[in-house]
C-alpha cells in the first residue's frame, strides 16, 4: 500500500510561527475550559431556579458530552479531510453563542439543549486542534507542546469556578424576587445567567483571530522531505490504528483519568460548599486557585518529564501519567474521606496536581502511534470514547448515588460518599500504562518505519 504522494507539500512553518499558533490555540482552549467549568459553581443556584434534583442537575452536564461524543466522529472525520483552520472557526463560534443562549434559557429543557449544544462546537475543536498542533512540532517536542495546550484546562477550568462564582453572588437576585433593571428586562434575573452570557462573548471574537491561522502541511514534521507526505486518509490506515495495543490503552487509561476530572469538575465546588460550609464565592474561588495553581504546575510538569525521562526510556509518555495517576487516585481518597478543611486541600492539591501531569504525554503517545493522515480520527475515536464512559457518565453517577444517599445520610455525607467512585477508576487507569508500557516504543517504531517506507514509494 502506497502511503505517499509526491505533490508540492504546503510551505513548512517557521518555529516561531509554531509558537505563535500555539499560543493562540491555547488561549482558545481556555476560553474552551471556562465555558464549560462555570455550570459547575452555579450548580445549586441554576437548581433552585429550575426546582430540580441532584440527577437532574448532573444531567446538565451528561447532554454536554453526550452531544460532544456523539459529534466527535464526524470532526474526526472532517478533520483528516478538509481545512482544519475552518474547522476550528466553526467550532469556537458554535460553542460560544450556545454559552450565551444558556444564559437566556427559561425552562430546564432549554437550559439542557444549550448546554448539549455547547458540545457541537467544542467537538469541532477538541479533536482538530492537537492534530493541528502534532504538524507544527516533531515528536521530541510534542509532550510539552500539548502540556502548554492543556495548561488550558486547569487554568480555564479554575477560571470558571471563579467566575461563575463571582457572578452569581454579585449580579441578578434570587428566584422569587421582584425583577427589576435592564438586565430584568432581557430576561437576566439570577446571577448564574450573567455567567454565562459574559463567559460565552470572548469566543466569538476569537474565532475572527483563529481565522488568520495558517494550515501546516500534514505529516510536516514527521518526514524530512515535505513533498513526499503520507496526506491521503485510508480507512486502512484506521483499522491498523485500532489493532495498535499502545492507543486501545492508551485511550482506556484516558477514559479512567476523563471520568474522574468530569466528575470533580462538575461537583467540586459543591462538594465544598456543602462538606466543608462554604460560601458558593469561596468555595468557587478557592477550587479555583487550587486548581489552576496545582492543575498548571501539573501539566508543565509531566509534559516536561515525560519528555526529558526519553533519555532512559522510550516508554515514558505511558510510565510518567501511569505513575502519577495511581498515586492520583490515592490522594483523592484521602481528601474525599478527610473532615477536615486542612487535610482535605492538602490532599485535594496533591491528587489535583499528579492528575494534571497526564495531559501532555498521553495525547503525544495518541500522535507518535499514528500516521499524519488519522491523526484528527485518531482524536475523535479516543475523544468519542473518553467521553461516553468517562465524564459523559461521572457527574450523572455521582449525582444519582448522592440522590439515593441523601436521605439516609444527608446532602453532604451523600455527595461525599458518591465522589469515592473515582479514586479506584482512576487507580486502575494507572496500572494499565504501567504494565503496558512496553508495547508503546514498538508501536512509535513501526510508524516511523511506515513513513520512512512511504518516503521511499513515493
């Protein structure tokens, strides 16, 4: 099977044009985090307004990446085949205006389909912006270079619970009471509505800046001679992908490490606002700070790590997130079981940070097993499961085991006991990349020996 074809490649990209599109895409993913985190400190708030339960406001977040699992196939389809700068476009818009109508939704069903809908969009980018990135840097670089894209879920996801705490207590007025302004007046009454309706605006602008982004050639970086590219996708290329042990666990360790996050990001703030008596302002800001401080160090961290352990082994973008992982999961035990405030944000800060050391190598481990052609499939097969068995199911299952709890235990030993589910998932995420670390270098290999082959064919 010929897996080139010697046509004029784009022009390769200068690494400070690289770096310039790095720091715009993860800016854009930032804004991408907020979006989606400031449902989680308003939580109680967008409840009493709509006069419903724990499941149900767990829902709110499941119709998010029920629509994001579902639509990501189809991105990862697009991706591999036309312009993923116009992709991306599409994607930040649809996200961002979706964000704003939550804001203006008058029944439960129609806050429920914007948020579903906020996961069109955010299909369109989450799964075309790392493909686009693994073509402006070689695979030595690449951990760190995701690790700098994800810096953008802990730092936007803390800027959520910060914002979206900040605005509930400062703007609108509790359901019941008598409206009154011009924010009344379009139908802003409570605070979390101006939440979402100021989150959702930025998007919109950067969406005209990612338009002047520059498509770099496919497979770029991964070949020394840009004109002989593997660029055209073969369904053949998928079924080898998937007969790939390393990326079946590698997508099985991230589905482990996704249903945690998703369950924590939806229920944190509320976890502390009723385990450990804070206010929804306090207790959003402090998830906030804990996560982005510890969440960033976390990222850089691994990302760098796992780059700099290549030194002594190839396996270290599943040894480096296998290690840190387990540990994850036992940290989060302990701060989930603790009393008191003290222990609990140590432990919360330790888990929080080994979690975030996972980002960076595993996403390079999806780019180094995969040929140029699928890398965009590659993403969505991986996105489309994370997210139907990890956070498409964390907040609705934490949410209905603190329903069932509630009664014999009360609302915070109920939530408590519910967040207990995560640790041993995540637990067992990590050993699999331990044990199945070995089968991560001979996969990287057999990619370079196929691109190498293709160079040679065409």
């Amino acid at each position: 099977m010929t897996l080139a074809t010697a046509r004029p490649a784009p022009p390769r990209l200068s690494d400070r044009y690289a770096w310039y599109a790095l720091g715009v895409l993860t800016f854009i993913n930032l804004i991408n985090y907020l979006d989606r985190a400031v449902l989680a400190p308003v939580l109680d708030q967008v409840k009493a307004s709509f006069a419903i339960d724990d499941a149900q406001a767990g829902f709110l977040t499941t119709a998010f990446f029920w629509v994001y699992t579902v639509v990501s196939p189809i991105s990862g389809y697009l991706g591999d085949r036309v312009s993923r700068r116009a992709l991306i476009v599409v994607g930040i818009g649809l996200w961002s205006f979706a964000t704003i109508a939550s804001g203006f939704a008058g029944t439960y069903e129609q806050l429920w389909i914007a948020r579903a809908l906020t996961g069109v969009g955010e299909a369109g980018y989450g799964i075309v912006a790392p493909a686009f990135l693994g073509d402006l840097f070689s695979k030595e670089r690449r951990a760190r270079t995701l690790a700098v894209f994800y810096l953008a879920l802990p730092v936007g996801t803390a800027g959520g619970f910060a914002f979206g705490g900040f605005m509930v207590e400062r703007f609108g007025h509790a359901p019941g009471q008598p409206h009154a302004g011009l924010g009344c007046a379009l139908g802003l009454h409570e605070g979390w509505r101006y939440a979402f309706l100021l989150a959702g605006i930025p998007g919109v602008l950067l969406a005209v800046l990612a338009g002047f982004l520059r498509e770099p050639a496919r497979g770029g970086k991964d070949v020394a001679d840009a004109h002989l590219v593997p660029t055209k996708f073969r369904w053949s290329a998928v079924g080898e992908l998937l007969r790939t042990r390393s990326f079946v666990v590698n997508v099985a360790a991230t589905t482990a490490m996704t249903f945690a996050i998703g369950g924590l990001q939806q229920w944190a703030p509320t976890f502390v606002q009723r385990v450990h008596q804070y206010s929804p302002t306090d207790g959003g800001s402090l998830v906030g700070i804990v996560v982005a401080v510890t969440g960033t160090l976390g990222t850089m961290f691994g990302g760098f790590l796992a780059d700099y352990a290549r030194r002594w082994t190839k396996a270290s973008h599943f040894v480096v997130p296998g290690i840190t992982l387990s540990l994850s999961g036992i940290a989060l035990a302990v701060a989930v079981a603790s009393s008191g405030r003290t222990t609990f944000w140590i432990f919360a800060a330790i888990s929080i940070f080994l979690l975030f050391c996972n980002s960076g190598p595993l996403n390079a481990a999806i780019l180094n097993v995969s040929m140029p052609a699928v890398r965009a499939t590659a993403f969505a097969i991986t996105i489309f499961t994370i997210h139907l068995l990890g956070d498409a199911l964390s907040p609705a299952v934490i949410g209905e085991i603190s329903k069932r709890l509630t009664e014999a235990h009360g609302p915070a030993e109920a939530l408590r006991l519910a967040f207990l589910i995560a640790p041993p998932v995540m637990l067992l995420g990590g050993v699999l990349l331990v044990v199945f670390a070995k089968h991560l270098p001979r996969d990287m290999e057999e990619v370079e020996r196929k691109l190498r082959a293709s160079s040679i064919a065409g």
